[in-house]
C-alpha cells in the first residue's frame, strides 16, 4: 500500500469545537429525512474510497456497521461526519477514515484473531468483528467497555469479547493474534503485545505524545519490520504504559 495515498494527516482527536452549536433547526425540518444508510454510503465515498482505501473486506465493513449506534444520543446527526466524536470520560471514537486505514493496515481476514486495546464505543471491534473470527479488546475505563459491550451485544456481534482492564498487556490467553490495533497512544510499543503477535502478524498502533506516528509493525523470522504510515493524534494509552516509560521508539 503506497503511503502516497495516505497524503492527509487524520487527525484522531479528542476535541471536536462546536459541535453542540452547529445544528441548523428550522432548514432540518423543511428537507426530507436523510436516512442512516445513504449517510454512511456517502461517508464511505466520500471520505473512505476517495482517499485511498482499497481493501473491499475493509469498504464493506465500513458500509456495513451502524455508526450512529455506538455515540450518545446528542451526537447521532454527526455519526457520519469526517471527524472524531466524545464518547464520555475524556475519550472519543475515531474518525471514520482513521479507522478504516487501521484495519486496512492491519491486513486481516475471515480465519484470523485479533486483539484491540482501546474497546472506546466497540465501534473499531464491530467493523473487525464484520472481517475476522474472533475480535477481543480491553478497555481500561470500566463505564465505556460496559457500554460497548451493550451496543455490540444489541447488535448481535457474538465473535466479539470485551474484557475491561489495562490492555499494556495485551491479552495472553488467546494469543497469539494476528493482528493487534491500538488506539490509544503509548510512547512505547508495549513489550507484551510485540510478543502476542504471530509470526507475520502485524500491529497498528500510534506511538508517540501529542502527534503520534502510526507504524505498521510486522512480525518476521528476522525480527520485528516497521513501516511508518501517517500522522494522528490519538488519545494517550493510560496504566501500565505511563509507568513505562521509555519514549525510544
Ligand atoms: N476504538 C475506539 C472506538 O472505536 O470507539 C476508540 C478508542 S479511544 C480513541 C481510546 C480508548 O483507549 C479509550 O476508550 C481509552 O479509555 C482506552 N485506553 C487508554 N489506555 C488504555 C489501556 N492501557 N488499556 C485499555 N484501554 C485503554
């Protein structure tokens, strides 16, 4: 995957200004419902396809998932924007292209096992979830991971498994995975999670403070290979990996 193709720097934010003030009342109600649907339709081609992505597995997911369910009910007219949304406690989900480009990063398929840390709304694992066997994620804020527990349970996502606690080190019982995604930002990759991938499995995962890199991490006979793809600003991985400190990657 050419990096060209990814010339924009996504911004995975927390803060999106102004977002309670942007509705338009009294032009909403004169135009005919747009539906769910052809908003997501629109969103993937509009911000997912025309920028690059290609993985058809990746495209459908993308057209497949019901956005809107996994943000609070303030934000549901903005589920299909081109931007982060807050979700509680400080966190967001991410932006709709941030999170395609991952999974596309990641390179997985119907046989494979993924682990994410970050679990947020579950949105990241239900589009995993429409791609892979067995999704399993840990989110480390209790009051989210319950709720995305809920949304994906509603949802019927049955090959998905939240587990709430700090994911620094990943989730050892069903390692290894072939491939692992985070989407909070350590300063470091986390020891534990290079050691939970499989031979060729791949990591995605924003490393850095502030403006974060995201690499593309592989694992190989020779030892680990690192692509850098693109810029992001991610949330920053708490517990374990603000102890460990080494800010050397
Ligand atoms: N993937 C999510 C989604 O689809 O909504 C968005 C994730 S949000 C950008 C990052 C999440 O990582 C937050 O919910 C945060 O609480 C969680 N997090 C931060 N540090 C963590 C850790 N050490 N272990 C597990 N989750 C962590």
């Amino acid at each position: 995957m050419p990096e060209s193709r990814y010339s924009i720097l996504a911004i995975a934010t927390i803060i999106v200004v102004g977002l309670g003030g942007s509705h338009c009342g009294a032009s909403d109600e004169e135009q005919p419902p747009v539906s769910f649907e052809s908003r997501r339709m629109e969103m993937v081609e509009n911000q997912i396809v025309r920028r690059g992505v290609q993985d058809s597995a990746v495209i459908d997911a993308m057209r497949t998932v019901p956005r809107h369910r996994f943000v609070e009910d303030k934000y549901v007219k903005e589920a299909y924007g081109d931007h982060p949304l807050p979700i509680g406690e400080g966190q967001t989900i991410s932006q709709p292209f941030v999170v395609a480009a991952m999974t596309e990063a990641l390179g997985v398929g119907p046989k494979d096992t993924v682990l994410e840390v970050g679990t947020g709304s579950g949105y990241q694992a239900a589009v995993l979830a429409e791609i892979v066997n067995q999704v399993y994620t840990i989110e480390i804020i209790a009051d989210l991971g319950k709720a995305a527990e809920r949304v994906l349970n509603e949802l019927e996502y049955k090959n998905v498994h939240v587990k709430i606690g700090d994911g620094y080190q990943g989730w050892p019982e069903h390692a290894p995975f072939h491939g692992i995604i985070v989407t909070a930002a350590p300063d470091h990759v986390p020891q534990p999670l290079t050691d939970q991938l499989a031979m060729w499995g791949r990591m995605v995962i924003p490393v850095g403070r502030d403006l974060q890199s995201l690499l593309v991490l592989t694992k190989t006979p020779e030892g680990i290979k690192r692509e850098e793809k693109f810029g992001v600003r991610f949330v920053p991985m708490t517990g374990e990996a603000l102890q460990n400190d080494d800010s050397g990657q």
